[in-house]
C-alpha cells in the first residue's frame, strides 16, 4: 500500500505530515461520534506500510495529565524503533476539547488535558468525556479500517495518567491488547488526589465508592482472570502519588506478571521516556511477533 | 569525575538536570562577557563524564531561527547516540536576549533568535550580537574550565541558519574543529533573502559588500587554506534559499571534500534532523576518535 493513497479512503483530515526514520508522522482530526466534538490524534507510519498488502502490528500510547498528542511524538525519539520494528504507534489526545462544559479549563489536572481515560458517569461530564470507549472501541475501529494494520496485534501503553490509562484499557477489556506497559503510571488512583479529584467529579460518588474500584488499575489488577498478560513499567523514585508498591502487591494477588524497573534519578519528564522507549517498544514486538 | 560535582567549578547557575540515556541533560544560564547579557546553553553529558580523569571529545550544536538551546535537546534524540558515542554535546542559544536594541523582536529572522553566528560591525547590534566569537571562543573556554572535555577534541554542527554558522565556525577558525557537518543549512547567505537582511543589518553595507564574503560559507569553502576538513551535509529537497548547489561547486574549487545527502521528501522540521543526527554524530566520532 502507498501511504500517500491512505487520504483517500479516510473520514479524517491530514493535520501535519512529516517523513521521518524512512516513514511518516502524520497527524490527523476527525469528529468523534463517541466524545461529541473534533480530535486530533498522531500516527506513525514505519516504511514497512508501504509494502503491499501487509499488515502491521499497531501499539497506541497514551500521554499523560496536560500534555495533547504531539508531545510524545516530538519528544519521545519513538519512530527510530518503530522504523526497525515495522510498528505503527497511534497518539489519541488526552481529553474531549473545546465542549463548552462550565469549568473544563479551570484546572491543569482535570477538563481538558485530563480526561483519565475513563467514560464519565456523572454530570456535566458524561456527554463528552468518554476517552475509554474512544480510545478502545472508535478510535482502533477507524485505524483499522484506514491504514495497513492488523486488528489482531494491538498493544498499549502510556505516561502518568496515560499509564494508568493503558492499564486499564488492557485489564477491562481482557485480550484486546497483547500487551501493555507504562512509565510512571498514576498506579492507584482511588487512593491518591490526583485520581480522587477526577474520579469524584467523572463518576461521581466519593471516596470510598465502589463503583470507582471499575477504574482503578490495581483494584482491577488483584482480580484479573483474562488471557496472559505481562505488565512492563519504568518507575522513577519520589513521587508519592503513583504508588506503584500498590499495584505490584496485587499483580501478585492476581498473578499477573509484572516487571517493575525502578529508575533512580530520572524523573517524570520525556527525557525519561525517551531513555527506555526503546526497552517499551521491544517488550511490545515480543507479544506483538510472537 | 563526579558529575555532581561540576557545579563547584563554574561560574554558571544550573537552571535544569534531567537523566536521559544513563547521563544527564543540563541547562545552565550565565552572564556572557563577549554578548553582555544572560545567556542560556545546554549540556548532554554521557555516562562516560563520570568517569575519573577521563577526557571526552564534545560536539557543538548551532540551532536554526527562532530555536532556544531547547530545540534540539528535546527534539533531536541526539543524547542516546551520544550515551554511545562517549560525546558531550553543547548547545547555545541562537541570539543575544533582552538588550532592549531598538527592533530587536520585531521580525522573527533578524534580532533576537536570529544572530546568524556573525560578530556583528553595524550600530546598533555590533555592541552585544557577537555570536561568532562567543560560540568560538567563550562559550568553549567556558566549557573547558567546567566539564571533562579535550580541548583538542571538539567538533560542531548546526542546522539552517546554525548550519551555516557551523560551517563558518569551522571554515573561519581553520584546525579549531575536528570535523563540520549541517542540516539544510544557509549555504550561501550573500545570495539569498535571509541571508542579504541579517547581513545588511548586523554587518551593514548592501547588496555585494565585500565584507560580507568573510562571513559566508560559500565565499569561505572557494579559498579554504586550512587543515584538512571534510563536510556533511543532509539537505531536504524545495528550499529555494538554501543553494547548497552554489557550496559543493565552492567545495570543488576550494579543495573541501564534501558529501550532500539529498533527502527526499524530509522537511526542515526535527523529524528531519531525528533522523540523521546518527550519521551526523557517527561523522563526529570518526575525526574525534581518530
């Protein structure tokens, strides 16, 4: 397939196209049906989807609190691996934009930028903040039906609330992914503030309720019966939301792999991301080729 | 040498430090005698920095207009070849700050962000644009005092307007750099409309000043009588003002051997740059390690 007939068979508009590492990163928008207003989101096309009729395996990462989708395609240096590994990655934004909802740009930590990937239950919020449903079911649909990957080899992985969010992207939908990994995950949000403050305004309730244990990847971990999935996650030290010790302690519970790297003295920067993607895309190629 | 150390030698403020690829990425500001203002520079020192008494060959970034000394380092993926390589990487910033010169900010290509790498000899620029000799010569005299660095071991490349700079760093000093190399730079500035504004306003005179030559890398490379310096140049296709034609003929006639990689279908963005800054820093390692 010529990646420059790609356009013709898509509802998505081309926003940018950069060839890089052999390949191109584009970023597309479109108007979601499920988040109810335009988003934009990246891919990255290796050479290896030029090739006719082959089909590629895809990995989406989710980005963290603040960021949209071109930090980790500007900063992260992820195209030279997926270039060698003839993988696609795909960079939904963070959030619905622009819905008009009363306090959606108040804070840097919840509204825009900050959707949590999960689907809202609670007013105002429920009409538009659906980034599960959008990240899981409409977004992969229409890269499925737009460019040379396989549906069967998909995996996922994330930064911050953007690891939480692959991890439960990959934990709910049981089998979807073939594997998932995180930097830094928020690791238990209904036991920090970051995760409680969205939590309570998204699906309503407080602390302590139960319906927020669906959301939470370490409750959600300790009681995992799908297909075999290995966790990878790079961990840096001193930051006391994230709470990783919580997660491994019920992957144990749910005997689910996990593989914890503890990164003295990086932080929750790119700087750090780019230093271990490579490790992340190759954990993914294992599942992704096996 | 510890790298936590460094800071008790220098006469610089450490503004920030990120661990990246086993090393670490700084920034540091200082007071620059040569530009009489603040000035910001970058510093990737690789894992080899912490070893005793080990001197290590550095690199000299130029960025393009518009860029601060964050372009590259969060953009250009150059600190995991480096971690490999055993190189230091420095980048300045593109301009004097903040001099309150009357039009300073007015156009993006002339003023701030825009010092094309000249020591400037026309009021009002010529009392602080004098970015020639502070890439040249303070900038490295800081470096030496500072880093674990081998005086006789330093090379620099650029990209646009930093790759011209690089080139007459290089072309100008005659055995200060080891080896030279640029993205889609500047070739012949007295040529073309960047090059003709910047150089009427920082060198004064018009259109076919004399003067001007000894600023131009084209002009340079014809009559280079230096040490032995050998190019490389990856250059994207459609930029109508960058003539790197006009250099490799000057390269011909000056004896310069020079390889130019016509990059298909690249941009002048940092994909670009992303994708070759191997090549570049290999080019590097083969003069510094020599």
């Amino acid at each position: 397939m010529c990646i420059s007939s790609i356009t013709l068979k898509m509802t998505f508009t081309e926003v940018s196209s950069n060839r890089c590492f052999g390949g191109y990163q584009k970023v597309f928008s479109h108007e979601s049906k499920e988040l109810k207003c335009k988003m934009n989101f990246a891919v990255y096309l290796p050479p290896q989807a030029e090739n006719d009729g082959e089909k590629l395996p895809v990995v989406y990462w989710l980005s963290g609190l603040t960021c949209t989708e071109q930090n980790f395609i500007q900063k992260a240096g992820a195209q030279r691996y997926a270039s060698e590994l003839g993988i696609i990655i795909v960079c939904p934004d963070t959030s619905p934009r622009g819905c008009n909802i009363p306090g959606e740009d108040d804070s840097w930590d919840f509204g825009t930028g900050a959707g949590f990937y999960v689907d809202a239950t609670a007013d105002p919020w429920k009409k538009n903040y659906r980034m599960f449903s959008y990240v899981t079911e409409e977004l992969p649909n229409l890269i499925e039906d737009s460019f040379p990957v396989d549906p069967n080899r998909k995996s996922i992985m994330g930064h911050s609330m953007g690891g939480h969010g692959a991890l439960i992207c990959a934990l709910k939908t049981k089998g979807k992914y073939c594997s998932v990994s995180a930097f830094s995950p928020i690791c238990h949000p209904t036991a920090c503030p970051w995760g409680k403050k969205a939590f309570s305004g998204y699906l309503g309730g407080g602390d302590g309720d139960k319906s927020w244990e669906e959301w939470d990847a370490t409750c959600l971990v300790a009681k995992y019966n799908g297909p075999p999935l290995e966790i990878l996650i790079h961990q840096f030290l001193k930051e006391n939301q994230l709470l990783p010790e919580k997660l491994v302690a019920a992957c144990t519970q749910g005997k689910v792999p996990v593989v914890l790297h503890m990164s003295e003295g990086y932080d929750h920067s790119y700087y750090f991301i780019a230093s271990f993607i490579g490790q992340h895309l190759e954990h993914h190629a294992k599942y992704l080729k096996a």
